[in-house]
C-alpha cells in the first residue's frame, strides 16, 4: 500500500489553509514588541532589571558618592540595595565580582563610627547576616558600605562607587495563549 503522503510537511502542504494558520499564529507569537514597550510581557521589571524574589535589582555603571547614589536611585524611582534576608544576600554579593574591582554602594550607612549602622529606611543591620570590613588604617571615615566580590566594606562615602538601586517587582499576571490547533 502506498503512502498518500511521504512526510507531514507534505501533508501540511497539501492543505494551505492548515498551513497558512499554523504560520500566521506562529509568527504572531514570535513578534517582536511594539516600539516604546520597555518591558517583557512576563517580567514584573523593567528591560535591564534583575529580578529576584519580590524586587527588582539594577547594578549601574555609572560611579557615584554615597549620596549621589541615593539621588540616583530616587530618580530612577526605587532606593538604594538593602541586604536583609540570606535570600538577597546570596543574589547581591553573586553581582558584585568584579575583576576591575569596581564596588556598588548599599543604603546601608552611619553617621559617625561611635553610632550603628542604619538602612536608608532606618531598619538596623543585622551583623548575623554579614560582616562589614572596616579599614582601620584609614584615617578618613569609614561610615557607607560597599559590596565586592562577595565582602561589605566599610569605605568613606565620598568616594566614587557604582550605584546598586531595588524596586518591588511588579504583579505578574498570567495572560491566556492563543491554541494553536
């Protein structure tokens, strides 16, 4: 008995119209975004942001004094990286090897080497969770944090560093596919 068709492409092929909407729907599907949408339809951040857990996290280029990189994280409507779970920790300290030894600020802060260390939302560090390298050698204040390959440091904060901002992630809501038979 001979086959009427050697292959299924022979057979999509013989009926144009199966063929024609498979194609329409497949390229639907894979269609570039509309110019000016900047972000994946399925990410609760912004196009360049990293999500982890319930936040977004970007690690700019850009060098900064602490303050500096406070005001540039308002702008850019979030504040300045808060390391208080294991979970961030992990994630944080992972974006912060550098061969260039290029550090990130944290909103993390004191003001004066007799007082604690504050988050920029006020909540107090958690010494269990990390330790804070500090330089004693150096004459200048050590009272803003700085994260590199996967140690905080103590540095004076009118030094220039990267700037390291979080956001609480968008709600991601499930959109229904189109079947595609």
């Amino acid at each position: 008995m001979q086959a009427k068709y050697s292959s299924t492409r022979s057979m999509l092929d013989a009926d144009g119209d199966t063929t024609m909407s498979l194609h329409s729907r497949a390229s639907t599907t894979t269609q570039q975004p509309e110019l000016g949408h900047t972000e994946h339809r399925c990410s609760p951040c912004p196009e360049k942001w990293k999500w982890q857990g319930d936040k977004c996290y970007q690690f700019y280029k850009e060098s900064k004094n602490w303050q500096g990189c406070d005001y540039f994280c308002i702008a850019e409507n979030s504040t300045m990286l808060k390391i208080n779970t294991q979970e961030v920790l992990e994630f944080a300290m992972s974006q912060s090897y550098s061969e260039f030894f290029y550090s990130y600020w944290t909103g993390l802060s004191r003001s004066g080497s007799s007082k604690g260390w504050l988050w920029i939302d006020g909540a107090p560090y958690n010494s269990e969770l990390f330790e804070i390298i500090i330089d004693f050698t150096i004459l200048r204040s050590r009272d803003c944090v700085t994260i590199l390959n996967g140690k905080a440091f103590s540095k004076d904060c009118k030094e220039l560093r990267r700037c390291a901002c979080e956001k609480m992630a968008a709600t991601v809501k499930l959109e229904k596919l189109p079947e595609l038979l």
